[in-house]
C-alpha cells in the first residue's frame, strides 16, 4: 500500500493550507467516469460550485451504463479517474499496474436504503418474498464479477444459501435488468432507490430487502490509471481537494440528522439539489424526491476503507473471477485522500 501515514498527513496538510487560494491556471482536462446515477453527487456539486475550476482543473464527465467498462475505459485511455464499483474486471487490471484506488465513494450502510433486492410480480405472488428464497430463482446481474454479483454473493453468505443455487443472468445494463424483471423475464434483480421504489409504487415489482440492512460495505471507490498517477500526480492531488469540498458539501446537504434519525432538510439540502440536477434527473418534476431516494453513506473526506477494499478482492479470487495472485497492497495508493 502505496503512502505512509506521515506522507499522508503532510499532503493533508499541505492540501488542507492551499486549497481554494484562489483560480489558477487551468490544466489539461481530467476525465472522470461514472454511471448517470445520484452515486457520483459529490464530484456533480464540486463541478456545479466551481471547486475544480478553483483549483486550475477542467474536468468531463464520461458517463457509462455499467462498473466494469469503467475500469476498461481507463485502461484504453479514455478517462483518467473513475468513481464507481470494484468488480472482478476492474480488480484483473488493477493486478496488472493499470488502476490503483486512491479514495473511498458511496458506502452500503444500514439505514440507508440505498441498492433494493427486487422481486417480479410473478416471482412474489409465487412466493419470493424473503431474501431466503432467492435459491432456485433466476436473478438479473450485469456481468459476471459486476457489483451485483459480489452483493448477491455477500446476501447468500448472511442468508446461509449458496450463491450457485441461484440462476445468474448477465444482462450487461442497469436498464435491462429493471426492465428484465419489470417483465418477468428474470425472478429479482437489485436497483438502486430512485428506480426500486417508483417500480413498487406503480406495482411493477416488489422490494423484498435492502443490500445495505445486510451488506455493509463500500459500494464505490475513487481510483486513477496508472498514467495519471505517474505523470499528473499535482493536478489528481488538486482534484482530490475538489472531491473533498464536494463531499463536505454533501455531507452537509444530506448527512444531518435529529435525535429520532431522521434526515434533516434545508436550504443547503435545496442548493445541492439543484447542483445535482445538472447532471441527473434534468427536468424531472420528481428529482427532488428521486435524489433524497438515492442518497448514500460518504465517509468524511472521501475517505478509503482499504479493509473493504481488501475483502472484495478476497472474495473475487476466491470464486474464481481473477486470476493469479495479486498483491492488495499493490492497487491501493493512500497519497490523495485518508483512509478509514
């Protein structure tokens, strides 16, 4: 694991003193890529707010419609860094010196209903109504070795069933999982809130649990080629001040409860609505309600849980989705942000 803790708070510090001085000359844009989903919230508030902008940065977003062409574009060279989840394919490459995680993104956290198991119509009436049911049920995944798959591995651990005993069915896209199981063409799939709760709303499926209640873990992560790292370390260190600003934003937006647990909502909860709607949910009269929906656990900082980290990439080699040893230590690098 690339950065002592010294080095850490030295950079912290250094970050922390010059961070927001004022424009400075802009540098070559940085290519970020994420799903067009509410996940990326901070790196939309810190674009919408200028924090970038303030730190000589010009970043574009690339959107993609699932995890692991991510980590493939960032190897082809199409983006320089990528907010989302750590799938097998993104963990082959990262064995290989192409990608390193430099930072922690979206946590599943009880309490927050985040990813929803969702069940057909058919499936439930039929008696899929308890995540214990699922084996002998066919279940919607982008990829083998997707996010889906690891968080349907890590439900079949806490629910005792093999993960085998369910029929996966790779269907490459967020959307044609909702619509495959909107149609019954698959038994369940998982979906985000913003798109599980509207379905059960309009009896289009049923939500029978929610990853988070049993899963918890960090469902994204910040990382950067291997190019980026070594020929623009100074411009990712600036982009990491900006993804702070832009968490700390969230965080205040979103993050703040009563005594009870409940969210509490202001003026700053408006404000980043309005920053977040650039970029998702354009023009819906529901964008309010669908951002709330969809929001999400982000550690202070945008801080790594290298544990967690460690533990997918335990799991993705131990069934079989990488191949050959890969040193852990080796694809994290702790220089940019702090960790757990």
């Amino acid at each position: 694991m690339i950065g002592s803790p010294l080095h850490r708070r030295t950079l912290l510090g250094a970050m922390g003193a010059t961070a927001f001085a004022g424009p400075v000359r802009a540098a070559a844009p940085i290519r970020l890529g994420v799903l067009r989903t509410v996940s990326p919230a901070p790196f939309y508030i810190a674009h919408s707010r200028g924090f970038f902008a303030a730190q000589g940065l010009e970043v574009e977003f690339k959107f993609f419609q699932a995890a692991q062409p991510i980590a493939a574009a960032a190897v082809a060279g199409d983006i320089d860094v990528g907010l989302t989840a750590l799938t097998g394919g993104f963990f082959a490459l990262a064995g290989k010196g192409e990608l390193q995680v430099i930072g922690g993104g979206l946590h599943e956290t009880k309490g927050f209903n985040l990813t929803a198991v969702l069940v057909s119509r058919q499936a439930y009436d039929a008696g899929l109504i308890t995540l214990d049911k699922l084996p002998g049920h066919s279940f919607g995944i982008t990829q083998l070795g997707s996010s889906f798959h690891y968080m349907l591995g890590q439900l079949a651990a806490a629910k005792k069933f093999d993960i085998k005993s369910v029929t996966l069915r790779p269907l490459q896209q967020v959307q044609n999982m909702v619509a495959a199981v909107r149609s019954g063409q698959v038994d369940a799939t998982m979906a985000i809130a913003s798109m599980a709760r509207p379905m059960e709303a309009a009896g289009e499926a049923r939500i029978i649990g929610w990853v988070g209640d049993y899963v918890p873990y960090q469902i994204t992560a910040l990382f950067a080629a291997a190019p980026m790292i070594a020929t623009r370390a100074d411009d990712l260190q600036k982009f990491c001040r900006a993804y702070q600003a832009g968490v700390a934003a969230y965080r205040a937006a979103f993050l703040r409860f009563d005594a009870a647990g409940k969210p509490l909502y202001d003026a700053a909860t408006d404000a980043a609505i309005a920053d977040i709607t650039k970029y998702v949910f354009t023009g819906d009269p529901a964008a309010a309600s669908k951002i709330k929906a969809g929001i999400g656990w982000y550690d202070v900082g945008g801080a790594l849980d290298v544990a967690d980290v460690k533990a997918q990439l335990t799991w993705f080699a131990a069934e079989g989705l990488v191949k050959g040893p890969i040193d852990p230590d080796g694809i994290i690098d702790t220089r940019f942000l702090p960790i757990r």
